[in-house]
C-alpha cells in the first residue's frame, strides 16, 4: 500500500493566495490582501475532490504560522478563518477584529 503524500502549503505571493497541494495537485487556497501590517483573509476554498480530509485546518494553519513569522496580524474576514481562530486560541495575540474599514477597504481593493 503507498503512502500518499504529505500536503504542503505555500505562500504564493503574485497571487496573494497560501496553497495547499496534494501530490502534484493544488487541492485548495485561502485568499488574503496586505493592509498596513496586517494580513487580511477573506476566501477559503477546498476542491470537492479533496473535501472532508481536515485540508483546510491544515492550509490555514500553516498560513497563520507563516503570518506570525513575518510579523503581521491576522484579520479574519473568512468565515472558515474566524471559526479556525475561535477553535486555536494560540493565534489569537496576533489577532485583530474585523471592522467596517477594513471590509471598504477590502471591498475597494478586491474591485480594482
């Protein structure tokens, strides 16, 4: 029986986007905008393929590891974001509230 692979995730920048591949496969993502040293998160999504197999837990928590490592906070506009934090208290010293400037802001910068 082969062992499947590991999932990785990685930060694709030029997209503004963490990564989770399965294999060769990019099994899902979850979206954010830089704002003034803050990393706001407003989209998750995992393929129907790879539902049902914990690979969001997985991509956003590497992702929020790799947001405190950079030194930014996290603002969770995501629902799946959100309800990560309420369950992983670990990250909530870099957590910053979702408020209404931040939603024009990110309502703004996402129609450019």
């Amino acid at each position: 029986m082969t062992q499947a692979a590991a999932p990785i995730v990685r930060n694709v920048d030029a997209r503004h986007r963490y990564e989770i591949l399965v294999g060769e496969v990019t099994a899902g993502f979850t979206a954010y905008r830089d704002r003034e040293g803050q990393r706001v998160f407003f989209h998750t999504e995992i393929d129907d393929a790879f539902a049902g197999q914990g690979l969001a837990s997985v991509l956003v928590q590497e992702a929020l590891s790799h947001v405190r490592a950079s030194g930014k906070r996290i603002v969770p506009v995501c629902p799946y974001v959100a309800k990560f934090l309420k369950k992983h208290e670990e990250f909530t010293d870099l957590t910053d509230p979702v408020t209404p400037e931040i939603l024009q802001w990110l309502e703004t910068t996402l129609a450019r």
